[in-house]
C-alpha cells in the first residue's frame, strides 16, 4: 500500500514547492527580476528533491503516463488553492469544469481496457 501513496505524497509536497518557485513571485512585483529568478531556482531545488524519488518510487507501480496524469491533477489542486489563498484570485466555475475533463482524461488514461 504504501508502494502507491509514498509517490503521490512525494509529488504534492514537490508541487507545492514548484508552485512557490512558479508563481510565488507575481505578489512581489516590485522585485527584480533577476532576484525572482534566484529565488524561484533555489526553491525549485527543493520541488526536485521530492519529485524525482517520486517519480523513482512511482514508477515500480505506475506506469510513466499514470505518474504524468497523477502530477498534473496534483498540479491542478495544489494551483487553485495557491491562486484563491496566496494570490487571493477568484476561483471561477469554467475552471472547476476544465479540471473535471481533465479528470475524466485520466480515468481514460488509467481504465484497465
């Protein structure tokens, strides 16, 4: 059992970090770029220690599409609470119905056929 969660804890915890290292910055407009780019890569650093055992991990039990698809619904969650709290934008209904096709495509992708 843990086999199959380890992987997606390890690939949350990494996209929190890549979300920070992404968009952390556009609340801090003011700052130069140059330190964005610094900060940004210095936290992305972080997002690899955790992806790729993820993806080590992950790959003795899914295949390399499932580990995709499990990442970017991963993305799409960790993102949308980010943009609402962090960046205090509006979570809009057209986003809610993208991330459900999104979610029918990987129950495509991991429906045993």
């Amino acid at each position: 059992m843990i086999k199959f969660v380890l992987p997606i804890i390890l690939l949350t915890i990494s996209n929190i970090f890549m979300t920070f290292a992404w968009y952390g910055h556009l609340k801090y407009k003011s700052a130069a770029i140059w330190v964005v780019i610094l900060a940004s890569w210095g936290i992305a650093f972080f997002e690899y220690c955790f992806q790729v055992p993820a993806n080590r991990i992950g790959h003795e039990v899914y295949d390399a599409a499932h580990l995709k698809t499990i990442q970017e619904i991963i993305t799409l969650v960790v993102f949308s609470f980010f943009s609402v709290w962090y960046l205090k934008e509006q979570f809009k209904w057209n986003y809610l119905v993208g991330f459900a096709l999104i979610i029918i495509a990987a129950f495509l992708i991991f429906k045993k056929w």
